[in-house]
C-alpha cells in the first residue's frame, strides 16, 4: 500500500496514467524531459502521484485509449485544473540497453513501436529507464487548480499536501496475483 509522505507528482501522459490506475499497465518507460538536469532522468521518488499531462498526449501514438474519453486536449499552458485518480509505488528499475529486450517489453506496455524507438534513440546514449510499478486508485477523484509550477518537461512536482490522505485509501489496480504475473513476464525478460 502506498504511504506517501510528500506530496510528489509524476507526470505522464494523461492516458498512460489512465491505463496504469485501470490495472491495463504495470509499466513505465522513460527517457526524460528535456529539464532533468545533467544527469537525466532519474527515479527520485520510491511513491508518487500520478500526474496526468496533456502535453505530448497524442491518442494515435498509444496502442490503447480510454473508451469514450477526450482525445483532443487543449494546450498544456491552457490548462486551469489538475484531476488526479492514482498514486504509484516503484517496484523495480531498470536501465536497457539492449534494443532486442526493449522490444520484447511490447506485450506488456500501450506505446505504440515508433514512440518506443523514438525514446530508445532519443540522444547519444541508445536506452530506456523500464520502471515496474504498482497503481492504486484513490477512493474520489483529487481536483485542485493548475499552477504554473507544474508546468515545463521535467517529470517531477510538487503537490499540494490535501493529497496525502487520498493516498492512504488507495485501493489496487490490480490484484496481488495478476501483478506477480504482470512482475514475472517483466523480470522473465530483463532479468
């Protein structure tokens, strides 16, 4: 269960993060926003919110989309409210290198192949951070007003703290027995 004591947000494409509180995702595959500083992406955070974004949230680059949900969004500097359904724990990471394995992930994730290789080859250093994570929905919908702080292509932010007990009541995604399954094909092909 996950037991947030900071008010930290991950932000996702608001589809990916339908699709891991749905329990149809138990996968993230990051490359990193364009403000991660030096370093890259990293994995700061071991439980988070999960923050949903409209920017870069293109249907036609996912091999899944809610049933009748928004497609179109308005731009992200647009946007005047946050709605967030889940929080996450990460379970496991790992760093691939090797395009063979990266494909073999296809079963297990919603990213079409093209947005995928796109990622993988993003910069001078061909790889994927592949995160294993477990989603809890929160027991209502979290609704609070946009603010210019969670804004850029960084993937972390905080939150206001009203959160934290939305978080506490959590309930899984997925069971217990179809997330060891989901973590078994995942650790099958990574090791």
């Amino acid at each position: 269960m996950p037991n947030l004591t900071t008010p930290t947000g991950f932000k996702e494409w608001s589809f990916v993060c339908d699709a891991l509180v749905q329990g149809r995702l138990s996968i993230i595959l990051r490359k990193g926003g364009i403000h991660e500083g030096r370093g890259g992406f990293e994995w700061k955070h071991r439980q988070f919110f999960l923050f949903p974004t409209w920017f870069h949230n293109q249907a036609e680059k996912l091999n899944w989309v809610p049933e009748n949900t928004q497609r179109d969004f308005p731009p992200e500097e647009q946007r005047t409210t946050v709605d967030i359904d889940g929080c996450a724990t990460l379970e496991q990471v790992w760093k691939v290198t090797d395009w063979d394995k990266v494909s073999a992930l296809a079963p297990l994730h919603i990213w079409n192949e093209d947005v995928v290789k796109e990622r993988f080859v993003y910069d001078d250093e061909s790889c994927l951070h592949i995160a294993l994570v477990r989603a809890y929905k929160l027991p209502q919908n979290w609704h609070f007003p946009y603010a210019k702080s969670y804004g850029g292509c960084r993937s972390w932010i905080t939150l206001p703290e009203e959160g934290l007990p939305l978080a506490a009541a959590a309930t899984p995604a997925l069971s217990d027995e179809a997330f060891a399954d989901v973590s078994a094909k995942l650790k099958a092909i990574l090791g």
